[in-house]
C-alpha cells in the first residue's frame, strides 16, 4: 500500500490539513481496497495549534516521512518559512535527504522551496503570496496563474481548494481516472476544474498617482469606446513613442496590454454581478463580439464567459 505522510506544522491550515486523509484516504480500488495509508505527523509528535484557533495531536512524530512514499506539506499561516524564507534546525533536519513524492498545498510550497527542492523548477502557490515567494526563492520557476503543478516528484497547489485539484490529480496519475472521479463522486466535488486560479484573483485597483494615472483613470472610464495608444498619447498631451516608454516604465505592460486587461477585468466583473447577455458584455467591455471577448478571457483565465458566469453566479435557472 502506498504510505501517505502529512506534515503538520504549527499555524497549518485546518483545511488543508484534512484534504489529504478526505481524497487520498478515500481512494478505493474496484474491490474497494484502500490504495493509500494515511498518517499525520508533526515534527516532535507533540500538538500543534492551526490556523482555525484549535489544536490538533498527530498520532506520529516526524520519523514517518522516512517511510512515506508520498509526503503532503499543507499551507501554514504566518510561519517564519512564509516569513523569511528559512527553515529551522528541527524542520530542515526532517526534510534533508527524503527520497519521498512531495506534494505542499497552497503555501506549503514556501517550505519546499526553502529546502531547496523547488530550485530550478516550476511551482505555484496561493496568488496572494506570489510576489513574496519571487522575492524569497528567485531561483523557482513560479506560475501564479494555474491551480497547480506537476513536477514529476514535486508537486504543488494554489490556495485551498487547489489542494483538492492537486490531490485528485495525484490520484489519476498513480490509479487512474476512474479511481479519481469515484473518489470526487463521493466528495460531492468536481473531478476536473477549467481554467486556473486568475480567475479568482482580485482586478488590479484603481490607478491613483502621478504620471500616467490620470490616462488611466481616464481609459478606465471608456472601455466600450473603440481607444487606441494614440488616443491614450493624446489625452496625456506627449507623443506615442514618449507615452508608450512611460507607460511600460510606470506598469510593467505596453498600452495595448493594459487595455486589454483592463477590458478583460471588466468583463469579469459584469459576468459576476450581472445578468447582462455575454453579447452586452463584450460589448460594454471594448472587445466587441463575444468571439473577441472569449478569445481574450480564455487566454487570461483560462476559461469561456458562460462558464465564468457558472463560476460565480450559479446555474440562474436551477
């Protein structure tokens, strides 16, 4: 049987530290034979408190990630490895030299990469922590835009929920897809999710400042008016050449490329919080036809406008 080790730290998400036992746990082969032993550990064997204000008392000490075939680093909240980057003696003594499958759920992934096991490869994490993990582990290959990443013997999840994506997947990888769906059958969850996690993070603020800002400001206002870099120049009272260097200075992107993702933030917002037709929406977000909208949402986020919609309002009709 394949032996499964979940690592608790202390602030570890109380979640995230249930999923592995939930869709790991659960997996049955045709006979109903259990396909994975799950135990849970924390570094002495002692309690550790978690992020929902309770404390739980694993039944194993750290010693069971030796024998582990797959070990399950769940996310941790304000752990100094999230803040610093580091690992201490007793974590880094528990981790060196594992021969183990690691798979970390949301920031769980700050602990692999300070171990040194996420150099040089791809990765995610929660997007709300994308940027402290660049700043951190420069050496990872970091996409924030996926539920998550298969690296043969590292894996890693987004926030929360991603862990049941990334679990699952583990599932069809080692069994199959018909062992996975059974098991997210009797979860009452989705055995496949379209798209990444972009399309749950929040839309960039409001421009507020000097330079360009008020172009931007001004942009925002005009959406579903046919703009182009020349007309943002304009307003900006500078030539195309000068605005356009400024602009790339200010925010990382060309004019065009801040357009469109400030057309596509729109969109999502209208397919959030109304019941406008997906036609009204491309055309109140500047795309024009909602050939052109699902052409741009769909290489943003990774998914159509209906089944945004879905996403977030629900079948209206059920």
């Amino acid at each position: 049987m394949h032996e499964v080790a979940v690592l608790a730290l202390p602030g570890v998400v109380g979640f995230e530290l249930g999923l592995p036992h939930k869709f790991l746990g659960s997996a049955r082969d045709d006979a109903e034979r259990p396909l994975y032993r799950v135990r849970t550990a924390s570094l002495d064997g002692g309690p550790v408190r978690t992020s929902a204000e309770y404390t739980v008392l694993p039944d194993h000490d750290a010693s069971i990630l030796r024998e582990a075939d797959t070990v399950v680093i769940p996310g941790v909240y304000d752990h100094p490895t999230v803040r610093r980057g580091e690992l201490d003696a007793p974590l880094a003594a528990a981790l060196d030299g594992l021969d183990a499958r690691l798979v970390s759920i949301c920031t769980g992934a700050f602990v692999l990469a300070a171990a040194g096991r996420l150099d040089g490869r791809r990765a995610t994490t929660h997007w709300m922590h994308a940027d402290r993990f660049r700043q951190l582990f420069p050496q990872v290959d970091l996409d924030p835009d996926v539920l998550y990443v298969d690296e043969d013997e590292v894996l890693t999840s987004a926030g929360n929920a991603a862990g049941i994506d990334l679990l699952l997947h583990v599932v069809r990888r080692d069994h199959g897809a018909a062992v996975a769906q059974r098991v997210a059958r009797r979860s009452v969850v989705a055995p496949w999710r379209d798209g990444g996690q972009s399309q749950f993070a929040e839309p960039p603020p409001h421009p507020d400042g000097p330079g360009t800002s008020p172009t931007q400001a001004w942009a925002l206002d005009r959406l579903a008016e046919p703009l182009t870099v020349a007309d943002l120049a304009a307003h900006a009272r500078t030539s195309v050449r000068t605005f356009t260097r400024r602009f790339r200075q200010e925010t990382g992107q060309s004019p065009a490329q801040w357009l469109i993702a400030q057309r596509v933030s729109l969109a999502r917002r209208l397919l959030e919080a109304t019941d406008l037709p997906v036609e009204r929406v491309a055309a109140d977000a500047g795309f024009g036809t909602t050939a052109s909208l699902r052409q741009h949402l769909h290489a943003a986020i990774g998914v159509a406008p209906l089944a945004y919609r879905r996403t977030y309002r629900g079948d209206r009709s059920a």
